[in-house]
C-alpha cells in the first residue's frame, strides 16, 4: 500500500521559518507574540532581543553549519535563544538542565557544540572549551548580518534514546520545518488567523518544535511553566486567562487532565487539542470524539518519528476506533514486507516514509544512517525512513497503528529505546543481568518495569540501583517498579526471554499497601501523605508506603514536586523522588533541604 500527498502549493507555505518571522514583524509589530507568566513581548520586541543575541552568537562565530547548545528550561528566554541560533544561520542543540551531566556532556561532544547559551551560575559544568553565553547581555544594540538559511541546512539536532546505551542526534533540517508548517496549515490543523497556543512540551521532546515555531507564522505562544503543566486546575485557569485555542500533550498527560480540559470553557471558544506522542487509547479516542460532536472541544492525532521532522500523519479524532490518519502534504507513505514489496490494503507491514521533512540523519553516526534512511527503490534518488512501526492500510486511506516491530517505545510522549536502560542498568557493578519492559494497567497506565539479577554479595538493592540510573537517566526513563530475580529466564538461542519474565501485576500487588503498616508521624509526614493521596487518587497513606508501588510514574512525579513547591516552598528535582520513593524517606530529604 502506498499513500502520498502533493507538496504544500504556495510560495507562502514553503517560506523559510525566520523569512515567515520578519513578515509578521514587519505587518503586526504590536501584536503579543510570548507571554510567560507576568512577561508579555510584542513580535517588535522579539525581534530587536533576537536580533541582539543573534549578532552575539555571530561574533563568536556561530554562522551557517554550526551547532549551539541551548541549556535554559522552558520559557521566553528559551525562546529567544532558539530563534537568535536561527537567526544567526545555526542549529539548536536542546540540553535540558534537569538531565544528568553525563548524558548532557555526551550530546555537546557528539554534536560538537562549542557555544552554549545557558544562564551563568546554572550549576551545570560544562566541558572545557564551550563557550557559556547568556540569552541578555547589557549594553549594545548591534544586529548581526540578516544570514538566509537553506531548505537543507540544520535546524536542529534531538537526541533520542540509543539501544545501545548511546543517545543519538536526529539532525533535521530547515526545510523541514517549513514544510511542517506548511503542511499542517494546508490540511488545516494550523487555522488560518493567527491563534494562541500552549507551550507544554519539554524542549528535548520533538514534539515541542510545532509548538514554539508557531511564533513564526504570528500566533502568539504562551508558555506553560512546570507547575500549571500537571495541575489541572492552574493549567484551565492559564487557558482561559489568555484565551489559548490549541494544546499540545500526550494522551497519558490528557489523562490527568481530561475532567478539567472537559468542563466549558470560561469564555464560549473551542480550544483544539494536538495528540501525539504515544498511541491513543480506544476510551480516549470514543470521549475526545463524543466531546467534538457536543463542541467545546476538538483533537487532532499526529503521528511521526523524530527522524521526519515531528509529525507525518495526522487524523481529526471521531469516528470509529483509533487511527493514525493520512500523510501530511509532501509525504510519501508505503507499508512494505522484508523485502521492501508493498503489502495489500489490510495487511500488516513496516511503515516507510518520503518526502521534503525527513532529517539528514544521525549526526556523527553514517552507519546507523545508512541503516534507517534507505533508498527508495520506488523513486529513483530519494530517500525513505524506515520507522519501525507496524501499521495496516484501512479502506479509506487511513493507517491503524499496531506497534512497534523493535524495542523503541513511547512513553508519556518520550521515544525510549529499552536497551538504553538495560545497559545503564548492567553496568552497575552490584547487577549481573538486566531487563526492562513495559505494563500496562488500566487505572496507572504504562509503567516501566526493570527485572535485575543482583551480583553475588551485591548489597544495593532496588533503592540503590534507583539511585545510580537517576544519575545517568532523565526521569522519564527511570523504572517505576522493581524485581529481584535469581536468573534471567533464556531462550534456545540464549537471549533473555521477555516473555517468560514474571508478570509484574503481581510484584507491583505485593508492592502495593497492605492493611496495617505505620501511619504517618509528625506535621510533615502527614502532609506529604495528603499530597500523595491528591496526586494518586487514594485516600489511605502510610509511612513506608512506596509511591511508584501505589501507582506513580514520571508525570504523577512531577505533579507531586509541583505540588510539595506549593504547599512547603520546597524546590526538588524530580528525581528526588526516584531516590527517595517511600514517605518516610522522602519527609527525611525534605526536613534536610529545609534544615
């Protein structure tokens, strides 16, 4: 089965992002183009402050070609760094300041990025020979030279979770980028008038490009802060504040928010909701479509690897059962067997796409390249990407999405690749054989779950070993359930077995609390316990209760921390959380950072 889509037909779609920015300075200079928090710049301020950090990048060199690390967490200054490495003709690395010094030390030396933008005194010791530069500097108003990017030169490198062990950049391009916007504005997915959005997704995610780019075309992009992100009722109260029409999130994160994304809005406007990330639910798919049918509320599926540029499918939410939809204009879309022969309609094969979106390639990695980026043996001179995921033609043109033929997951919107924390997890000199899979259940959703066989006089345990992934992993890949084997079940050929790995339904059981057990002590305790039992949906908390065994994961961690900020003015990373997961542990850091 083969599907493809005309490329965009204007002039206008096809224009580079930043030719696309000076139009809407040059016509609507007044108009809000960021608000964060108490912040508001017009697109006429936004331009002189790009300007200004784009003439400094120039003059350490940053031109056509190069590659600049972007170390500041969400915000109007991220985005003012992320336009000015554009404007300066260069590429964004995102380096995210809450992931482990390691991981980011390995993205800016396989990117070699040599400048980073990032706040001095950010506490992240970057490796000798980066230049440090502040997104403001006083003094001076000098404007670089105007550089005019070309549709094949970067636009930014992510790194994605590596089977390996090794996390590997996703180089795209510019002309990516404008074809993503082009295409999702002919399908009419991007409105025609400009359009307030939310900025929700974490800068390391692919899915926030379609997100801050949008400032580009004149929407205007508020920033949705840490805190409000995973509090349903702060986040309604930010939407309705600034009117925002469309809301960009995973359908686990729906999942936390859908009684408060359900209710009317304050003022009668329909806000339009951007699904992507991971696959969505039957459940899902039938209320967001019931909930388009009484208006108020529409949602749009997006599909697509990071490897083409954020999204290449996409599907208005209604109807029956979930699907991935059609391809985006300019794409090519075949459902292939081994041998690369098209499949017929309603037949399972790999999924391999075409066209102007998809990404250079893996920076620094040509045979991993040359791997998943093939030649298309239908289009003499092109390229096609293999995804790695299964998927079946439907009668309309459609494609249902039926998992992936590999170990790459998705999970709460990050793409994880399983070996990757197999292989953090084996190096720790206490464990002897690792394995990590995904369950699911229907009221915690998915779970990552590590299966270990600890080393003869290995002491650390399951709180130890917690520790030393959180030092190497973001929090998104941290194992939220843990079980001790005495072997690792083999198949004939002598690979771990997955499928005789232990159900973990009945680990997690005897994880989970048990009548009887200490209550709570003290005022802090008993707090906490509260907090817990908000954020988990459960009105019984005790003291050596472990929160991942009650139902946690990353996205109720960070609801959690958002929530203690608020209640006890404490700042904690989330992976604090992972290293103290039982209550009476937890009220002990925290009683220690508060001194």
């Amino acid at each position: 089965m083969t599907v493809s889509a005309r490329l965009p037909g204007t002039a206008q779609q096809q224009l580079d992002p930043i030719a696309r920015f000076h139009h809407v300075v040059a016509t609507a200079p007044d108009r809000v183009a960021v608000v964060d928090e108490d912040l508001h710049l017009t697109f006429a301020e936004l331009d002189r402050l790009t300007a200004r950090a784009a003439a400094r990048l120039a003059a350490l060199g940053v031109g056509r070609g190069t590659r600049v690390g972007v170390g500041l967490p969400r915000g109007a200054d991220l985005l003012v760094a992320l336009l000015a490495v554009w404007r300066a003709g260069a590429a964004y690395v995102p380096l995210d300041p809450a992931h482990p010094l390691d991981r980011l030390v390995r993205m800016v030396r396989d990117a070699d990025v040599t400048t980073v933008v990032a706040e001095p005194g950010s506490g992240v010791a970057w490796p000798a020979g980066v230049h440090v530069a502040p997104v403001h500097e006083a003094g001076g108003d000098a404007r670089a030279e105007e550089v005019t990017a070309a549709p094949l030169d970067p636009a930014y490198v992510i790194f994605t979770s590596g089977s390996t062990g090794v996390p590997k950049g996703v180089q795209a391009t510019r002309g990516g980028v404008a074809a993503l916007i082009g295409g999702l504005e002919e399908t009419g997915i991007y409105a025609d008038r400009p359009r307030v959005v939310g900025w929700n997704a974490s800068i390391s995610f692919d899915a926030s490009v379609q997100q801050w780019v949008r400032v580009c075309r004149g929407d205007t992009v508020v920033v949705i802060g840490e805190a409000r992100r995973t509090d349903p009722v702060k986040l309604r109260e930010l939407l309705d504040a600034h009117r925002v029409d469309d809301l960009d999130l995973t359908p686990s994160h729906w999942e936390l928010l859908r009684e408060t994304l359900l209710a009317p809005a304050a003022e009668k406007r329909t806000l339009r909701l951007f699904m992507g990330g991971e696959p969505v639910p039957d459940a899902t798919w039938r209320e967001l479509g019931e909930a388009r049918a009484r208006g108020g509320l529409e949602a749009v599926n997006l599909y697509g690897p990071t490897e083409c540029t954020v999204d290449a499918t996409a599907a208005w939410i209604g109807g029956p059962g979930p699907h991935i939809g059609r391809p985006l204009p300019g794409f090519t879309a075949r459902v292939l067997d081994e041998a690369l022969t098209p499949v017929p309609d309603g037949v399972a094969g790999e999924l391999y796409l075409a066209g102007p979106q998809l990404a250079h390639g893996y920076v620094g990695r040509p045979g991993l390249t040359a791997q998943r980026f093939v030649a298309d043996p239908f289009a003499a001179g092109q390229r096609m990407y293999r995804t790695g995921d299964r998927v079946r033609a439907l009668a309309d043109g459609t494609f249902a999405y039926l998992g992936r033929a590999d170990r790459q997951i998705k999970i709460r919107g990050y793409r994880v690749e399983l070996g990757e924390i197999e292989a953090a997890l084996a190096g720790h000199p206490g464990v002897r054989a690792a394995a990590v899979t995904v369950h699911h259940a229907p009221e915690a959703g998915d779970r990552l779950v590590a299966y270990y066989v600890p080393a003869r006089e290995a002491a650390s345990g399951a709180d130890g070993l917690r520790e030393h992934l959180a030092g190497l992993l973001p929090s998104y890949m941290l194992p939220s359930a843990w079980i001790e084997l005495d072997a690792m079940p083999l198949t004939v050929n002598g690979k771990t077995d997955t499928r005789a790995l232990p159900d973990p339904a009945a680990a997690l059981a005897a994880e989970a609390p048990q009548d009887g057990g200490a209550a709570p002590e003290g005022e802090l305790e008993t707090l906490i316990a509260g907090v817990w039992g908000e954020v988990l949906g459960r009105e019984r908390i005790r003291a050596d209760d472990d929160f991942f065994a009650l139902g946690g994961h990353s996205l109720l961690a960070l609801r959690l921390v958002a929530r203690l900020k608020k209640q006890l003015g404490v700042v904690m990373p989330v992976k604090e959380v992972y290293r103290h997961p039982r209550l009476r542990h937890l009220a002990e850091h925290i009683s220690a950072l508060s001194g």
